[in-house]
C-alpha cells in the first residue's frame, strides 16, 4: 500500500518529534504571555467588546 502526502508528512512530524526528544536537534518555540483577568478585562472595555465578542 502506498503512503499518502499526508502519511508522509505525519512521519515526518513524529521523526521530528522523536529527533528532539532524544536530544538530537532543537525544535523552535515561543513563549507566550497568559494575561490576567484585569487586562483582559481593560482591553475589552477599551474596544468596546462584550465577553462574546472578544472570545469570538
């Protein structure tokens, strides 16, 4: 049976994966900032945005 481009592609991913796992090479990353409840709530004032409006 052949593989299809996404079966390739996942292999790949995993391959990567397993690379970093073991220590072999250095997968990027981002940090990323979890704001508080009172600067969620200071942006959506400050756009004029209901709790819907702003999760959507």
């Amino acid at each position: 049976m052949e593989r299809t481009e996404l079966g390739r592609d996942i292999e790949t991913a995993l391959g990567e994966v397993l690379d970093h796992v073991r220590g072999h090479t250095e997968l990027p990353c981002r940090v990323v900032d979890d704001p508080a409840a009172s600067q969620i709530v200071t942006l959506r004032k400050r756009f004029g945005l209901s709790r819907q409006n702003f999760a959507d």
